[in-house]
C-alpha cells in the first residue's frame, strides 16, 4: 500500500535512496474490522472468580473482570479505528526494503523530515507491548513547535521494530535476535536515508537497541535512555542511594517476585502463547492490557469514570489507548512475532543486556538517561553510569514504563537537552 505524502515533513533527505524507500497509508480493508468485531462479540468472558474479582478492588492476580467487560463493550461500540488510521495518516509513514540473509524484511517507519541543512538525525525505538504509537505524542509536539520543516532541528525516524505492527516478522527459517535488529537500523539510516552522525532514544527492548547502536556502530554518536537496566555495581550500597530511587528498588523486587510470569512465558512458550493469543483479539486485549494498567504511572492518565456496578475507578484515555494498542496487535497480526527478544534474554551478547561489558557506550560517544519513577525497573542514575560516557541524566517526579506516551513533554525536554549536549560537543 502506498499513499501520496501531503505533508512537506515527508520529503526524503537529498541523499536517501529513493528506489528503496515507498510511502505507505495504514488502512485496513473494512472485511477485517468487521471480522474483528464479530469475534469479540462472539467471545465469552470468563465468570466472577476470587483472582478476577479481588474484594479489595485491586489486581493483584491480574486483570479485574469489571474492567475487561468494559473495555469488551467500548471496543464494540464506540471504538472507531478509522479515527486513529487518520491519525497516524496525518504524519509521513513509509516502507523500506532492507537487505537481510539473502533476501530482505520490510521495515515500516513514521518519519519528520527536516529541511535544514545541520538537522540531526534521530531515531526513536519502542518496546513490549507498546509500538510506534507511543511516539505520536511527541511528534505532534514537534509539529506543532517546528511548523515550518526548515525550522526542525531533527530528522526524525520512529520505527516498528521487527516483528511489530507494519514492520515484516522475523524469518520463519532461522533465528532472529536485537543484535540483527540493529544492523537492520543502521542499514535504513545509513544506506537507504543517507544519515549519518544519528543519534538514537529507547526504552524498554528499544533501548537496548539504541544501546547496540551506539556501542558498535560508528555512525552513531549516542543513546538517550529511558530504560536502563543493569546489577547493582560492586562496592555500592542501596542505603546510600536517594529516597526515590531506593523505593524504585523496592518496588523493582516486588515486580521480579510477582510481576514477571508475562516475559518467562515469551522466552520459554512463545510458540503456544502465540497461538492462543492469535485466536482472539479478547486474548490480545487481556494480554496486553494488563501491563499497559500496571506499568503506567496513574498520574499519568487520571481515573474519570468507575466500572459499571462498583466503585472501582479507571481512566477512559488509557482504555482507548489501550484499546488501539491491542486493535493494531491484532489486526497486523503481529503479537506472535514480536516477542523474539525474550528467549536471548539469559544471553548478554545476544539480548543486547545493559550489563554485557561489549556494549559499554565509551567516548567519544555519549549517552543520556531519563529516570522515571514508576519505570518496571527504575534504574538508579550512579549505576546506569557504570555503562559508560553518561553526559546527561534527569530523575523526574512522576512516570511510568511508557515514558514517551505518558509524559511526551518531559521526555522530549531531555531528548533536546541530550542532544544539545551532543552537538555542541
């Protein structure tokens, strides 16, 4: 699918190969909505049970039946995709073909495209569960400060990693890992964009790309991280740490203890969660759901309404945003293809791990780190620096796992001043 780009944010930088490069329209064929909807209607959600239906109102042992019930119906009937293809058709969205094992694998990207000269190139990567979608809020900041493209001081490139939302799966012939994944990048920003010098941003499984990045490449000058998480450094106590960041350590045990069922069922049973999760986009929704509600900061997305028959409250944006995280999932039937990453996890060099000395980001190269609060695993600022040329970091009072769509404005505060270092340097 290709689409005419309106937007002068879409003209490719003068030194792209434009053959390789195709501009690409999200719309998905009505059929398929409407085959989405018959299944949800046709799905059953499970009865009251003690685990869904904590007296307490909390989740604890999982999603709570009322909410699930809720977000069923909204999905149903008063969730309009075609709002959000709009949406995400209003910026430049292309497809480039980038040579890998002999063939090649369809990389999909949204981009601004700057007209001035000095622009530097970024790319911002994304995690599990999240997709591209975490980054419309901050580039609609950018359009919004930068309306003129000769005024935007970044060329600005926000990937589907592999395996997720219009990005082609991973080969079904051989294995498949981030430190591929990184060569893809380089290949797109380097070969097919003609940017060099780029800088990257990522959190969660993007920013261990962002990491890989900057640790091997050498047109990459730097990573900005808003997840970082490496073993506490030897000779350090936790004592000696500030308030905020040892109360994130606490909070990190207990999500080891009870919070991670979800990533040892990616790395040892992709193949059967996969399946399950592919048969109904009920299934997706739980899934994914789940870790969007316990990972966002609440003061990110304040509750303004109550479950139906209770007292419970929950915030209606986070449902729709969590309703057009599970819709893309689906309906680009991309969840049994992006968990890859999971199964390289007891492998540092292979996982792209924070702590694997090879990946050390030494100067010249510099990297930045955003520490937010509510992150799954809220890394204390004195250890992330053990991992190498820390030139910026910023502990902000209030955030969660999805820093960039929870708080676009801070998050782009630190990409500016990170990058303002880099450059000036």
């Amino acid at each position: 699918m290709t689409a005419q780009i309106g937007s002068t944010f879409g003209v490719l930088p003068a030194e792209a190969d434009k053959a390789a490069v195709q501009p690409f329209q999200v719309h998905v064929p009505e059929e398929e909505l409407e085959h989405m909807k018959a299944l949800l209607k046709l799905s059953r959600v499970a009865s009251p049970s003690y685990e869904n239906s904590l007296p307490d109102g909390s989740r604890n042992l999982g999603l709570r039946r009322e909410w699930i019930l809720q977000a069923k119906e909204t999905w149903e009937n008063n969730f309009d995709w075609r709002q959000h293809e709009r949406r995400i058709n209003s910026l430049p969205n292309f497809r480039a073909q980038i040579p890998f094992a002999g063939s090649t694998i369809g990389i999909h990207f949204v981009a601004l495209f700057s007209q001035n000269p000095n622009a530097t190139p970024l790319i911002l990567f994304h995690g599990w569960p999240g997709s591209f979608l975490e980054f419309l809020p901050i580039l609609g900041l950018l359009q919004k400060r930068y309306p003129d493209p000769k005024q935007l001081p970044y060329h600005v490139i926000v990937p589907s990693l592999p395996g997720y939302g219009f990005s082609d799966p991973p080969p079904v012939d051989r294995e498949f890992d981030l430190v591929q994944a990184a060569g893809i990048f380089d290949h797109l920003l380097v070969r097919i964009l003609g940017l060099t010098g780029y800088l990257t941003q990522g959190g969660d499984i993007g920013s261990r790309v962002a990491r890989l990045l900057a640790a091997k490449y050498e047109h990459c000058r730097g990573a900005h991280l808003n997840f970082c998480h490496v073993s506490q450094p030897e000779g350090t106590s936790v004592g000696d740490l500030p308030e905020v960041e040892q109360e994130g350590l606490r909070r990190f045990e207990k999500f080891m203890a009870n919070g991670r069922g979800y990533s040892l069922m990616h790395a040892t049973r992709p193949g059967t969660l996969g399946l399950v999760l592919s048969s109904s986009p009920l299934a997706v929704l739980g899934w994914v759901a789940e870790k969007f509600l316990d990972w966002s900061d609440p003061r990110s997305f304040p509750e303004d309404a109550k479950l139906p028959g209770t007292q419970i409250p929950y915030s209606k944006e986070l449902m729709d945003e969590i309703l057009v995280s599970a819709s893309l999932y689906w309906l680009s039937g991309k969840l049994h293809t992006c968990v890859f990453s999971y199964r390289h996890e007891a492998d540092p060099e292979r996982g792209a791990d924070h702590n694997f000395p090879g990946y050390r980001i030494h100067a010249p190269k510099q990297f930045g780190y955003s520490y937010f609060p509510l992150e799954l695993t809220p890394t204390p600022v004195s250890w992330v620096k053990t991992t190498g040329n820390l030139v910026f970091s910023r502990t902000h009072q209030q955030g969660g796992h999805f820093a960039a769509l929870e708080q676009p404005e801070a998050l782009l505060a630190d990409i500016d001043e990170f990058v303002g270092t880099v450059v000036s340097s």
